[in-house]
C-alpha cells in the first residue's frame, strides 16, 4: 500500500492508500445529475468515459482519486456491494 495526497481546488489536502483491486467487493459512485459529472471532468480536463471508470473504481490514479473526492464533495453517493455473500443459517 501507498499513501497518497493529494491538494483538492478547494485548497484541502486528501489522504487516501493506494491498495490493490478487491475481488469480492464492487464499489462505484452514484451521482444524482450529468452536470456534477461534467463539472469533474472539465476541472480536471478528462473525458466523460475517464470520468465513469474513476467513479467505477476501474483505475486508480491519483487524478481518479481526485475525481471521487470531487463527486462526493458535490453529493454523489458511494455504494459499495459484496459479490460473494454466505448464507448464514
């Protein structure tokens, strides 16, 4: 694992560890409206497609990282499902 900060526009610093793919756990951010999702991509000057596989969790840089942050900041929801799930008797 990594540490990796990173200065948000807002002048904030976000920490986050870098780690490796999980397998069992799909994780993506849901945002509300397309507006919150063109204001990322034109602040940090990326296509829409490279917006939706930062906010899917699909790569994990630090400008994708950035992304995130931007959208949960801006309302979007973080959902996160377990694909392996054990039935409990």
């Amino acid at each position: 694992m990594r540490k990796l900060s990173i200065r948000l526009q807002s002048g904030k610093i976000f920490t986050a560890l870098k780690v490796q793919k999980i397998d069992d756990m799909k994780r993506f951010i849901k945002l509300e409206n397309n507006e919150t999702r063109l204001k990322i991509a034109k602040a940090y000057d990326a296509s829409l497609p490279a917006v939706s596989m930062a906010l899917n969790f699909k790569r994990n840089s630090r400008k994708c990282i950035a992304m995130r942050t931007m959208a949960i900041e801006n309302g979007g929801v973080l959902y996160e499902e377990s694909i392996n799930q054990k039935n409990v008797k």
